[in-house]
C-alpha cells in the first residue's frame, strides 16, 4: 500500500453524513465531517476507488496543506512550501481556482494569482527551468479561504461525479444525479422493494436507484482528470474497474417504475437509461399522476415534482400536490419521499413528515419523509425447512393415532389436506436488504429505520 494521502470528497449542503456513510462503506473510517465537505485517509487506489463508487459525492480532491493567511505574504509562502513536485510533472498543467469568506484576504482573483505564482517559483527551483508549457496532464489546483484558513488542494475527478455519462440529452430543470442518489440512500429502498416515481422526468431518480440495486459503480463508465497522471498508471484504473465490475448485480426483485405526464420525457428517460445500461430493470410509461396505483406493498415512492418557482406556476404545483395528497392516500404500507422548495407543501399533502434541508442548485429545499412500515420479515431456510417438516410431520401422524397403523395410515390418506395456494409474489411482503454496499460485497443485513435515519439533521427539523 502506498503512504497514506489526505482526501477530501466534497458535497452538496445536506448530503455530508450520506458521502460519510459511503466512504465507510469503502472502509474509510478515518473521517472529519464538515459543511459541503468530508475529510478521510486514504492512498492512492483510494483515488481510484472513491471517484467510481461515490454516488453522492461532488468530488474528489487530493488535499497537500492547510494554513493560517492573514496577508497574502503569508498564502505566498506557505503555498511555495508545499510538495508540489511530488505531484505536477514539468508539463503540468495547473489552472488555479479559489473563494474566499469571511477571511482578511478577500479577493478571490488576486488569490489565484499568488497562488499560481508560488507553484510556478516552487516548480522553478525544484526542475532548474525558467518557463513551463503547460500542455501535459491536468491538476487543477482548488483554494479555499475560511476565516483566514486556507485550504490548497488539488482535483482529480474533472467533471463533477454528477456527470456519470448516461444523460445525453438536457430538459429544464433537472435533478442533478448526486442528489438523486442522496434522496434514494436517505429512503428506506433496497432492491427488494418495489419503487415508483411519478414524475420521473428524463429518468434521473429511477436510473440513480437502478445503479444502486444492481451495485453498479456510478463512475464506471466515464474518465477522470487523474487518469492523466503519471502516479496512478493505466494498470492500477483497470484493476479498479475489473474489481467493480465483479461485484455488479441483477437481482432487483421488482422492476422500477417511472411515470411522467409528458410522453417527451418518457422517451427521453428510455433514451438515458438505455445510455446506463439499465434499461432492463427500469419500466418508464407516460401517465399522469392522477392515474396512478399499484397491488404491490412495502414499496418507496420517491419523487421531485414541480415546485412552482416561476411566476404563474405556482397555483399548477399547488393542484399536483393535491392530488398527490388523494393517489397516495391508499399506499398505507409505502414509505413516501418527497423533494420540493414549496413552502406549503407539507400544509396541501395534510400530514406531518420528517424533514431535511437540502439543495437542489441553488434553491434551497425540504425533502419530505413520510415513512412506511417496515415490510415482514423474510423466513430463513432453516425456518423455512423446519416448518415444512413439522407440517409434513402432523400431516403423516394424525393426533392419537399410533405409528405403524394401517387403518391409521388409512385415515391418513383420506383426511390429508389439499395443497395450500401458492403465494402471489407481487403483494407478499418482500424484506429489505439494507442500504446498498458500494465497492465491497453486499451484504443481506436489513437496517432498522432508526438506522436509516439517524443522520437526520435535527436542525433542519421543525
């Protein structure tokens, strides 16, 4: 194993505990959660590993120091100080962004100024040359100011990880695949329960939950900025992406259901997960929400309807809501999630929920939980097959009856019960499997609901 290196996966506000929880599933349990970002150790197949498989992560940054800057003397030296060629080889390219808040040293651009001129005299002393290219891999360089704390890290995702590669095409407003994922990992879903989304628009939630049930790793099939770099070779991304693709999965006990008025989104959701390769598990129809029902139980409804942010739409948001309030009504055994920026919402549906503050861009919004019961608990084999003998058992010996009797084995045969019906599989009860296990094998422990939902942010909650 290489020397441990210190990583930051970055996030929207309100996912942190849901990217802390993946990472531990990695088996990165050295952690330091803070806002938007989750610190942990890790070497360098780490890297590799954590761009594949987070799904609700923004991305992943190599970080190299943390420094008091008053002035920007002090950004200058520090930033000269730091190892930068133990990372950017003479050809580098390093583009430099930076932000600043609440700090003495509150110019972002005269920031990314200094800082790209320390790693040029950093570089200059270290490879004996006056001038450099540019044009090899890139590293681009990310620096964060908080209250006179700056944060010089480097980023070796590129494109953020929403960007999985399967949406080709663009709608006005979309959820973004990040969050998507976030709002399937804060439900109860696993790949034993049935799933809706009623206004599934091009396909983003149900395609996010498809990847989760089947254990497909979200990166698998885009590249990395990294991937350029001469410390992570071509061999070290092909063991990682062999090792994820052992681990991925066909057994979804119920196929997705996306729903959406518009028959342009369908088929632009058909398009999208046919581009993930999920289209198998996934059955999109266009179908106003009005329409909608299912026999199944113990299922989650997850969805990001409208909200009514433009000027005029906010009485046809209000209607959906409505009518969402009476379809839903029936799902008494379906735990129920919705995403909106609604201020009402939760007043129009009529009934109390769990609530958690997230962001959708850049509106802020709830993610309201109304959850189900917990569907019954699957028997084991072992149970399974002792109570088919003992059932076998009584059938053969009726009560009073001595072993080995012929007028008994007689009246055995005459009072031998039918067959029992066979159970129907699409309203038994299914027992869930927990929270899909990304980059390790999955297991069939079943999470509590308290587990599940004890990243709750409490204040967040009214």
């Amino acid at each position: 194993m290489s020397e441990p290196l210190t990583l930051v996966a970055t996030s929207a506000f309100g996912l942190e505990a849901v990217v802390s929880r993946e990472l531990k599933q990695l088996g990165y349990e050295d952690q330091t959660i803070e806002n938007g970002r989750v610190t942990f150790q890790g070497d360098l197949d780490a890297i590799c590993r954590c761009n594949l498989w987070l799904r609700s992560a923004d991305r992943v940054m190599l970080s190299l120091g943390e420094f008091t800057a008053l002035d920007f003397d002090d950004l200058f030296d520090e930033t000269r100080d730091l190892e930068w060629e133990r990372w950017l080889p003479p050809s580098a390219r390093f583009p430099v962004r930076a932000s600043t808040v609440r700090s003495k040293i509150n110019s972002a651009k005269n920031t990314q100024k200094v800082v790209k001129k320390a790693i040029a005299e950093r570089l200059k002393d270290q490879y004996i040359k006056d001038w450099f290219p540019e044009d090899g891999p890139l590293y681009s360089v990310n620096v964060s100011i908080l209250k006179d704390r700056a944060s010089i890290c480097v980023d070796t995702s590129g494109p953020g990880l929403h960007k999985r590669g399967y949406r080709k095409l663009t709608a006005g407003a979309q959820i973004k695949e990040t969050l998507a994922a976030g709002l399937i990992q804060l439900s109860y879903w696993n790949r034993e329960r049935p799933f809706i989304d009623p206004c599934c628009g091009s396909g983003t939630i149900p395609i996010e939950a498809a990847l989760i049930g089947t254990n497909t790793a979200p990166g698998i099939n885009r590249e990395f900025a990294c991937e350029g770099w001469q410390q992570l070779p071509p061999e070290m991304w092909d063991a990682a992406r062999d090792a994820a693709r052992d681990l991925e999965r066909n057994d979804i006990a119920y196929r997705l259901q996306g729903y959406d008025i518009d028959p342009a989104m369908i088929r632009m959701a058909r398009y999208h997960a046919q581009q993930a390769g999920m289209e198998e598990f996934i059955h999109f129809q266009d179908q106003p929400i009005s329409e909608l029902s299912t026999p199944r139980k113990y299922g989650c409804l997850i969805t990001n309807p409208p909200y009514g942010e433009r000027l005029g739409e906010k009485e046809d948001a209000e209607v959906i809501y409505r009518e969402m309030k009476r379809v839903f009504e029936p799902l008494e055994l379906w735990s129920i999630y919705v995403l909106t920026s609604h201020p009402g919402f939760e007043r129009i549906y009529g009934q109390k929920s769990r609530r958690r503050k997230l962001y959708n861009g850049r509106i802020e919004c709830v993610y309201y939980q109304f959850p189900g019961p917990p569907p019954p608990r699957k028997k084991s084999p072992w149970e399974i097959a002792k109570a088919a003998n003992e059932a076998a058992t009584d059938e053969a010996i009726p009560e009073g009856a001595i072993p080995g009797d012929a007028a008994t084995a007689e009246e055995t045969a005459v009072e031998a019960p039918a067959d029992p019906k066979p159970v129907d599989v699409e309203t038994a009860g299914i027992e869930a499997t927990g929270v899909e296990v990304t980059g390790i094998e999955a297991t069939d422990a079943e999470p509590t609901h308290e587990e599940v939902s004890k990243d709750e942010v409490t204040k967040d909650e009214e």
